[in-house]
C-alpha cells in the first residue's frame, strides 16, 4: 500500500523484518522523545494504529499483565 504526503503531518516509514519487527525511525524517537529502556503503546483508532510514549496503565486489576 502506498500514501501520499498531503499536508503538514509528520509521517515516516519503517520496514518490518522477517521476525516482525520495526526500528523506530530517529525523527520520530525525537518527535516523541523516547530513548533506550522507554515503552510505546500501539492503539487503534478508526482503524488505523497510533504509536503514542508511553506504558500501558490498566484500570482494573483484573486486566494487569495481559496483552
């Protein structure tokens, strides 16, 4: 799938590698300020996927450790 850039939004663009996984691109660990040892959450939003700083916190006990 291909995308146009349109407008002032910051995009980029990684590869996922044969075990599935991304590098975060150095602009975007910048943009975000996240450094080595920091996490990244992945949430879904009218179907698409946002990358936000961040540890998932649950609300209740009953969801700790699942993921």
């Amino acid at each position: 799938m291909q995308y146009r850039c349109m407008g002032s939004h910051f995009i980029s663009e990684a590869k996922v590698s044969g075990r599935g996984q991304i590098a975060i691109p150095k602009a975007v660990k910048e943009r975000l300020g996240i450094t080595e040892g920091d996490y990244v959450v992945f949430i879904e939003s009218d179907g698409d996927i946002v990358i936000r700083a961040g540890k998932l916190v649950w609300e209740n006990s009953e969801n700790e450790g699942k993921r």
